[in-house]
C-alpha cells in the first residue's frame, strides 16, 4: 500500500491565514475608497447619492452573514483531528470578525449617468439590471452574464429607497428618462 504523506497542518493553516488576511485589508481598502468616491450626500448636480444605516447593510449581507457565522464555527472541529494549532483556528475568527464588522458598517452609495458606485467600487450602467421583483427593503440589481453569482443588493433607508429606485432606473434606461429625472431634480432644488 501506498503511503500518502499530507502537508504540514500548520503550514496549511498558515496559508489560509494569508489568503482571508489579504481579503480582509482588500475589502478594507473599497471601503475606505467610498468616502472619496462619494463626498456628497443628496441630489446632485447629475445623479443622487446616499447612505445606508446598519440595519440596512444586515438586510443586505444576511446571506453572508450567515456563511461567516458558519466560517467561524466549523474550523473548531477539525483542529484536534488534524493537528492544527488552535491558534490559526483563533486568527482565523479575529480575521473573519472584523471582516463582518466591515460588513454592517453603513455605506455609500451614488448613481451617475455612466455608474453605480457602491462598496467602493464602480459599475457601468451598461453590466448591470434591475431584477425584475424587487425587494421591500432594498435595492436589488443583477450583473448581467454573473447567473447565480449576479446579484448586486443595494442598501438604502426606506425614506431614500423610491428616490434612490427613480434615479437606478433612468440611469439603466438612459436617455430621455435619464435628462427628464435631472430636470425633476434641478426644479426641486
């Protein structure tokens, strides 16, 4: 019989370790982009931009929040059977915790006439769509081309939710639905 030699537990543990602490600064940096991306909240000159609260980010990341929560859990069975330091299973929840954390902080969100910016990053009218049922409590768009990997939840306050709703759907329809919500929008002011 053959003998199948596994790699070091703490080497391995040790890897994971980098590739979580990599995504964590990384989501960290988008997160931190935002503020610069999105100086001002409210109508602007050509577009609108918000802000989400807490319990608008858990209604938008209660999937992932759950997987974490899983994420955390299930390293604890397996570091005694294989060998693992307990350490690298305790860095591993501190990573994750924070990386939940930076989940529910309140973000900001604007919609130009070319772009969704949210999370820091931004998205091109042209690569995203509305799904066709909405959410009551947030904002749903989808990735074109993305299938089950598509949706793109938005977060936004109840009160902002049709105005912000208004403005998604004239920037993806464009044109003179786009020119008439900026004329709405310059007569309020």
């Amino acid at each position: 019989m053959v003998e199948v030699s596994l790699p070091n537990p703490n080497l391995i543990g040790g890897i994971a370790i980098l590739i979580l602490a990599g995504i964590v600064i990384w989501d960290a940096f988008w997160l931190t982009k935002q503020r610069t991306d999105v100086p001002k909240i409210g109508e602007l000159s050509a577009g609108f931009a918000w802000t989400s609260e807490g319990s608008n980010e858990v209604i938008r990341q209660w999937g992932n929040l759950f997987s974490m929560a899983v994420m955390m859990a299930l390293p604890w069975g397996f570091v005694e059977i294989s060998g693992t330091s307990y350490i690298w299973a305790l860095i591993w929840d501190v990573l994750l915790s924070l990386h939940l954390i930076s989940l529910l902080i309140p973000k900001r969100y604007a919609v130009s006439r070319t772009h969704l910016f949210a999370d820091g990053q931004r998205y091109s009218w042209e690569r995203l769509k509305l799904a066709k049922k909405q959410p009551k409590r947030r904002i749903m768009l989808l990735r074109k081309g993305w299938g089950v990997f598509g949706p793109l939840p938005v977060g936004v306050k109840q009160k902002e939710r049709e105005t912000a709703l208004e403005w998604i759907k004239a920037a993806i329809e464009q044109g003179e639905k786009w020119d008439e919500r900026v004329c709405i929008s310059n007569q309020e002011e």
